[in-house]
C-alpha cells in the first residue's frame, strides 16, 4: 500500500523520457487549445486525435482508459447532465423535465463543456501518469522553483498515506479500549473526537522533529543544489515546447479574429 | 586540540524554571568515541541538540557558555554551515525520513543534494554508505515500507554520507534487534577508527563498554562522571544514582560479595568478565 503514492506509472516510453516541463506545457497546451479554438468540435477531436494516441505513445493506455471509466466519464457526465438540464439558453425543446427544459442548444452548449473537461482531466491525468513527482519536482527547483515549495508538495503527497494509517492505528488502539466505531451514524460521528487530538498533536510533534532531520541534512544550505537524477532537457524538448507555444497563441488570435 | 569544546554551558528550556543543561565543561578529541549515559530527562537529548547546534539555533531559550566544534562556535555561525561539521541522528526513524523522496537511494542522496555534492561523487558516497550499514539491498525500496530498525539504519547512513567531522547520535539503535544493535556499534567503531569523532546517547550499556573510548554520565543536566569505561561503569555513585549498570558487573558485584571474585576492579564486558571469574 505505501508503495503507490501518486498516479506514475513506471514505463519506458518517449512520453517518459520528455522533460517534466515538456510535459506540464503539452498538457496546458492541450487544455488551453480545447477552451480557445473558436471550433465547435475542437475537444473531441483533441481528445481522439491526440491525447488518445499520447496514452499509446506513453505505454500508459490501459491506465488511462481505467481511470477514465472510473473518474473522468462520471466527472463529465455529472456536468453534462447539469448543463443540459440548467443551461436557460435556446428555443428548440427536445424535452421537459419537471418544469426544466432541455433544448437542442443546452444539449449541445452541455456536450462541448462536458468534453473540454474530459480533456482538461485527460491531459492532466496523462502528465501525471508519465512524470515521477521527484523528478517533476527536482526539474522545476533546478529552473527557480524555490525548494521549501517543492518540499511542502511533496511531502505532503507522502505523507498523507501515513496519516491515514496512523487515524488507523489510533481507532484500533481506541476500538480494543472499548470505543464505539460500529452502530448508529452520530454516534460514530462523535467517537470521531477522540481520534483528533492524537492525530494532531501527534503530527504538531512529528512536525518538529522532521524539521531538525531535514535540516540536520542542510536543507536551507545557501549551497547550489545538485540533484541525483539527470533530467534530461534536450533540443527536441525545447522545439516542442516552442510549438506548442505557438499553437496556444494561434488558437487564441482565432479566436479573437473570429469572434 | 580538542575538537569539541563545551566551556561552562548553561542552557534552560525556554518557558522551564529549572536548566537542562548545568555548567557542563567537556572536551573531546578527534577521533574519540565519547558514550554519554543517564537516565531518561538527565539532559542527553539537549546536550546532542546543543552539540548539533539546534540549540540556539533552533530551540530558542537561555544558553550560556561556550560550544566550539573545530574552532567555530555556534553563535557565530548558522545552523546550515554548522551540519557540514556535525551531523545528528536522533532516535525515532519515522520521523528522520525526509518524506521528499520515493526510494531509500534517493532519501540517502538527499542531504548531498542539499549541499551541492557533485552527481557522481553523491551517487558514490551513497553507494559507500549502503555498504557500510549493510542496507545495499534497500535501495530500491520505499523508505516508508521499512521496519523501524531499518529505518533507522537509513537515518544514520543519511548522516554518514555527508561525511561531518563530528557526529553527534542520540539512541540510534533503540528499534534495533541485538544484531543490528552490534553492527551499527560496529560501524560507528569504525567511523571513529577512520579519524571522525562521535558522541553517542545511549542506553546499552553493555555495547558501550565494549566499543566507546570514554563515558560521560549525565545528571539532572550535570556531568557527574567523566573517563574510560572500566572506570565509570564500575563506579559506586552510578549505581547509587539510578543508573542502568552492565550485568557483567552486577554478577561481579554480587560474586564480590559473596567473596568469589577475586580482582580488586570489576569487570564491565563479558571477556572481563569471563577472565575474572575464571582465575
């Protein structure tokens, strides 16, 4: 279980092999173009097209269609219906719901929102899939990011699994002391206070110790940092970010001539 | 020269009455291997902190006196050039992983990170460690998935690799079974025989006589006794203080008692033991 700490997904694939920064423009790139192109059916081919083909490129397929089964189809769908019933907008009623009416235009208005979302998750879940988070992190402190920012994202991606599994430890120590956990909704409601106060004060203490080790190791040295990994940052990353620069900057001036 | 210099340290805890540290006047040398002994709240932790520079850099309170390590004193210098000099390794691994990285590998690099090792040299030096506290075969794996007494092998190799003059542990082996117990006695043996100087915590007395140079006895933040093993670990204030004593010189104690041992000087590891009781 503490294992798996983020979405990675450990491969070797050009997708891989791009730098994080690459990565972070590809995916806002692909999100920026989705809401700027003045083309109704932008997002859907965006998302056949290219981030599709990206989840082959990345060798990530398989994960990226479970995860879009089980938390992006539900996320758009939520917002499709949403839009479709809520949108006040056209006169063509394809149906009446209650005292809601659906129309051709709400429908349509709720399709192209419900896909740019699909898009903005599906770029983003790709990015995620196929960045370590150390080397994302690594990547972005070497161009400026500042360290203690880099840490506190981190971390706290770390160590979230292990305050889940310290509440654990602290119902199950509470549980065999004779603490109710199992009948009627308030009352576990309320045997939930209990478990507050060890579980924060806990992690106040276990705040000030980390903060020595990390500094017994020179955290704040005023040094350059090095890093372990290379990461690698090639022409190829440069050219393809410029690219897709412009394409963002395209899509935009089409927008703006069009409109 | 004495490497380390405590001249006349008072230090009081800030919002406390009473000074965890009182007058403390302790010099050490290079390359020494001083074990500081004392029952729990005798100011063990304070004095490593102190040592380490945490205080008064970090903890902020009363401190009075002078601590130098290699010439510089605390005061004057900050706490991020002070731990290229001393490194501290304390006692709960849990909380000594730095939670920034995903593989042990990672976790050892980090503080060579911090200061700006050169990559070949950082991927070296943690090569090197691994082999020298026996974990080369836990690399690969997530620092969060190891028992407690791995774990803490991964917090004193973290120190080790950035190679400090003096290292300062605070019970580094208190989740260890009695193997690892001896082999990190046995790496700390060795960093001391390779010219660093150390200064351990500990409660283990039997380990210590077997492997420390020297033994300081901490007291209600006193030092009452100060010299080579044999003699502080036979004295008769410690075992009137409440100090925990190694079994080897209970047994003799009571044999002296009893008139079975012979030696005018108690034993305080199992070969002076065994070479005691069998004349």
């Amino acid at each position: 279980m503490h294992e798996r700490l983020s979405y990675y997904v450990k491969r070797d694939s050009a997708l891989h092999r791009l730098n994080p920064l690459t990565k972070i423009i590809l995916a806002l790139s692909i999100i920026l173009v989705s809401f700027f192109s003045p083309w109704y059916w932008t997002a859907p081919i965006l998302l056949l097209l290219v981030v599709v083909p990206l989840s082959f490129l990345g060798r990530v397929s398989k994960e990226y269609f479970i995860t879009a089964l089980r938390l992006i189809l539900p996320a758009a769908g939520f917002i499709f219906i949403m839009q479709a019933l809520f949108q006040p907008v056209g006169e063509t009623i394809i149906f009446k719901f209650w005292f809601l009416d659906v129309t051709q235009e709400s429908l349509s208005f709720a399709f192209r929102i419900a896909m740019r979302i699909t898009v903005m998750i599906s770029a983003f879940t790709l990015f995620l899939m196929t960045t370590h988070p150390s080397e994302l992190m690594s990547d972005l402190t070497r161009r400026g990011l500042p360290g203690q920012f880099a840490y506190v994202i981190i971390s706290s991606l770390q160590i979230l699994p292990q305050m889940q599994a310290r509440a654990q430890t602290i119902i199950a120590a509470q549980r065999s002391r004779g603490l109710d956990t199992e009948s009627s909704f308030l009352r576990r409601a309320g045997s939930l206070i209990p478990l507050v106060g060890p579980l924060v004060f806990g992690s106040l203490v276990e705040v000030e110790e980390r903060a020595i080790a990390i500094e017994a190791r020179g955290f704040t040295s005023t040094h350059v940092k090095t890093s372990l990994h290379e990461i690698p940052d090639t022409d190829v990353d440069r050219i393809i970010r410029w690219m897709l620069i412009l394409l963002v900057i395209l899509s935009l001036a089409l927008r703006i001539w069009l409109s | 020269m004495a490497i380390v210099n405590l001249q006349n340290v008072t230090y009081r805890y800030p919002l406390t009455d009473s000074p965890a540290l009182q007058d403390i006047n302790l010099q050490v040398k290079e390359g020494e291997f001083v074990a500081i002994i004392g029952p729990n709240g005798a100011g063990k932790s304070t004095l490593c902190y102190t040592m380490a520079g945490f205080i008064p850099h970090f903890f902020k309170g009363e401190l009075t006196g002078i601590v130098e390590v290699a010439g510089n004193e605390t005061r004057n210098s900050s706490l991020s050039e002070w731990v290229l000099n001393v490194g501290l390794a304390f006692q709960n691994p849990f909380n000594q992983i730095s939670g920034a990285k995903y593989t042990v590998f990672e976790e050892l690099a980090f503080g060579l990170e911090n200061i700006g090792v050169p990559r070949e040299e950082m991927k070296a030096r943690v090569q090197d460690g691994m082999t020298l506290t026996g974990i080369s075969d836990l690399g690969d794996r997530s620092p969060y998935s190891l028992s407690g007494g791995q774990q803490q092998r991964v917090a004193l190799t973290s120190i080790l690799v950035m190679q400090p003059k003096v290292l300062v542990l605070d019970e580094p082996t208190s989740q260890m079974d009695p193997i690892g117990t001896r082999e990190v006695f046995g790496v700390i043996r060795t960093m001391a025989e390779r010219g660093m100087t150390v200064l351990l915590a500990e409660h283990k007395v039997e380990w210590i006589a077997r492997f420390a140079d020297r033994i300081i006895a901490l007291k209600d933040g006193q030092i009452i006794l100060d010299g080579a093993p044999s003699d502080v670990l036979t004295s008769p204030v410690l075992k009137e203080s409440g100090f925990g004593i190694s079994r080897y010189t209970s047994v003799a104690r009571a044999a002296q008692q009893m008139g079975v041992w012979k030696k005018e000087k108690l034993p305080v590891t199992l070969d002076e033991a065994v070479e005691g009781f069998s004349q």
